[in-house]
C-alpha cells in the first residue's frame, strides 16, 4: 500500500471503531489495533487524534461528493433543481448504510469540534460550503421561474438545510426513512410553487414514489 | 449539601468540562477533579460514566423545561399554539448560553447512545416525548381551526421538529440567531394559514418582533 492507501486504511479502521465503539474510544491507540498496525506506524501517518479526525472526515465528506455525483447523474438531465435538493437531502441523512456512516462521522465531528479550533474551522469550512451549494440552487430556481420570485432565497436556503435536523430522529428510529422523505418532498413541493398557474400549492406528492424508486 | 444536591454539583462540573474540554474529556477522573471530589466520592454517587452523563442529561431536560413552563407563563392566556410552538423550538435550539448548554449536551448524549443500548434508550424516551407534544399542538390546532384542515398532522411535526436541524449551523455559526429565527416565523407563518380569509399566506413577520422583544 502506498501512503494515501495506508491513510486510507486507517481512516475506514477509525470509522469502524466509531461505529462499533462509539467516539470516546476512537484514540489513536484503539485506531492502531483495528486497523493492524503499531501505534508508532499509526503516528507516522497521523501525528495527531485531530490530524486522524480531519483526515477521516474528509474521506467521508468525499464519499457523500461521490454518492451525490452518481446521484446527480442518475437524474434526468439537465436535471431539475428539486430533484437536485432531493438528493443532497437524501445523501446528507443517514437513510442508507453508507450515507449513515459519513452522517455519523459528520455528527460526532461536529461535536469534537466545539472544543478544537483546528476541527472547528474544518467543520465550520464544510458546512458553509454545504449551504453555500444550497443557496446557489435556490437562487437559480427562483432566477428560471421554477420557486416563486417573493420567497427569501436565504430563509429558503435556511428552511432547506434544516431537514438535515431528522438526522438524530432516523438516527434514533422516532421516525423512519419514509416519513422524512415524505416530509422532504412536501416541504420541496411547497417551494417548488412557481406561478400559481403552473403547479398546484399542496398536495403534488409525485416526488415520493421519485424518491423511492 | 444533601445527596441530591451533591449529584447536582457533580452534573454542573461534568457540563464544565465537556464546555471547556469537550466530550472524550469527560470521564469520571476529570469530573471527580473539576467537582473538587475525589475518584471514590464520585463513584459512591455514580457507579459508571454511563450513569452519571444520564443524570446529567436528565437535568439539561429540567433546565430546557423550566425555561419552557417560565415562557409559558409569560405568554398570553391561553398562548396562541404558534406561541407555543415558536417559543419550544427556540429553547431547544443554541441561541442562548442556557440552552446553548443544553443543547451541546444533547448533541453529544445522542452521538454517545449510538452506542449504549442504556443511554440510547432514555434519548429515544426524551425525542419520542418532544415529538408527541408537538403532535399533540399541532392537531389541537388543526381542531381549533388555526391549521388548515388539508395540512397532514404527521408531516407537519415531522418538518416543525425538522428545525431543530439549525443546531450544528448556529453552534458553528454559519447562520446567525437572527436568520435561525426568521426561518422559524416564515416556517410557522405557513404552518397556521387557516381559511385562506383569516390570514395572509405569506409575509407576516409579526412573530420575529414577538420572538425578539
């Protein structure tokens, strides 16, 4: 293995560790012994728990990048913005195995990163990027007449990123896939009202059988 | 101080550490030291970490509702259900160091109960019991005709939950208080537009003073 190899391996160990052990027992030491190697090896790698983290949660943040670019190419094309916003939602929540490991790792990150201005400016970077990729599609919606001209591209971008809050709700099974992604398409129908005369407002939940299949 | 009020003390000094030091750091043997007691002290309190982060836990959940019961009573009797629900989300969310606190605690219980079948069980009860209250408002209100009767009582909790989601945006400031708050009121403007005569559909901001002031 070369070094980005080696990183990487060590990266997928300390993700196994999180996800069986949960984030106290992530050390560096417990990172070595999953992933085989001697802490000293490990060290070579990553200096730091930090350096560790933020190299993990990059993987992670590319893995999503990875999975949304399938996604996107999955789609009719040009694809219609709605259905772009579906599946950066759908991608950001832990609705499937793979998109719950990098959620997880995101979750956990974030709460690192409260107390470590290195991680923090990471996470805040990540985030900022995240909603910054939000608003662009949104004011381009509301720009190509598909969202009505009088929403708030920013509080629309806000109500938007919000739905990533079902995170701990499907995390701690209070609700299931299908009602977040019933909730995800009614608030997008909702947004999605252009003039009055070319969508109905409520009710066009065409988008959930989208979703799912 | 009576044992109650020594395993009060000792939830303070574990919210001290997580605050300054963060989550890994709050281990038995650090609390024990910013409580000012020793290791054996502690331990005659709580058994094992897992017991003393529930305790803790429990009483971030009596802080957040005194703040709730005190806002309450400070509304007008009876409080409009909008009232209600604005003033629930805004003391779940960080926009103050009380329920910044609170929050922060709650973010890192639940990336914690991910893995312990003991604490994912009371954060399960705690998010379960916040979603059957804001079911049960959110149907009052449906009844009481302050929510069209067309508007999905499942739906509609699930997205008025959903906005807890600005937590990770505001801890890592990437929206400021006042954006998470204008979100809220546009969210809850369309959420109580009864008969289309008794309310505008759009643009009513009255809220975000009352949320202010």
């Amino acid at each position: 293995m070369d070094h980005q190899e080696r990183r990487e391996a060590i990266a997928h160990a300390l993700w196994r560790v999180v996800d069986q052990h949960g984030w106290t027992r992530a050390t560096l030491r417990e990172v070595a012994r999953e992933a085989g190697v001697s802490l000293g090896q490990l060290q070579h790698y990553f200096a730091t728990r930090e350096a560790m983290l933020t190299f993990a949660m990059e993987c992670a943040a590319d893995r999503t990048a990875d999975r949304v670019t399938r996604g996107l190419a999955a789609l009719d094309q040009p694809p219609h913005p709605k259905d772009v916003l579906r599946l950066l939602l759908t991608e950001m929540l832990p609705l499937r195995a793979d998109s719950r490991a990098s959620s997880r790792m995101s979750a956990a990150y974030v709460v690192e990163a409260l107390h470590d201005p290195e991680l923090l400016e990471q996470a805040t970077r990540g985030l900022r990027d995240g909603r910054a990729m939000v608003e662009r599609l949104i004011r381009q919606a509301i720009t190509q007449g598909h969202i009505a001209p009088d929403r708030d591209p920013d509080i629309e971008t806000d109500l938007v990123i919000a739905l990533t809050g079902f995170t701990p709700l499907l995390e701690l099974e209070v609700i299931d896939p299908r009602a977040a992604l019933a909730a995800i398409n009614q608030h997008l129908d909702r947004l999605f009202t252009a003039a009055p005369s070319s969508r109905p407002e409520i009710g066009s939940h065409g988008g959930v059988r989208a979703a799912e299949a």
